[in-house]
C-alpha cells in the first residue's frame, strides 16, 4: 500500500510527522500527530486528507475542529 498524507494549509494544525508519502507492508501501520495552535478565538476546523493506493479507499478524510483561545485582559 502507498499513499500521501498531505499538508494541511496555513492554520492552527499541522501535521508533525510522518506526514507525505508512505509505503506499507502487509499488516503495516503509520503513525502521525497532528499539532494545533488555535490562532482565533472562534472555533476553527479543516480537513486532512489521506490518499492511498487501495481501490477501496483511495482517500480518507479526517476532520479536524478546535475551539480557539479566550484572550484575558
């Protein structure tokens, strides 16, 4: 199985590692953390996208949501 787990756009979250293409054996696993630095008091959401060589399920998309930062006067 091949795949790309792809950049997220400027924003509060990031993909920390193991984020870009990956090759898997059988019965393999990738493992990747996704950062987030709300940077606006609303709540904010995107979505990451994975795509794979797997007929079945060429993308998976997992949606992302943080509630921003209360700014103390």
């Amino acid at each position: 199985l091949t795949g790309t787990v792809h950049a997220l756009p400027a924003g509060p979250f990031r993909v920390d590692s193991a984020g870009g293409a990956f090759q898997l054996g059988r019965k393999g696993k990738i493992t990747f953390r996704i950062l987030c630095k709300p940077d606006a008091p609303e709540q904010q959401f995107e979505k990451l996208y994975i795509e794979s060589s797997d007929p079945r399920n060429p993308v998976t998309i997992i949606n992302l949501s943080t509630t921003g930062f209360l700014k103390r006067l």
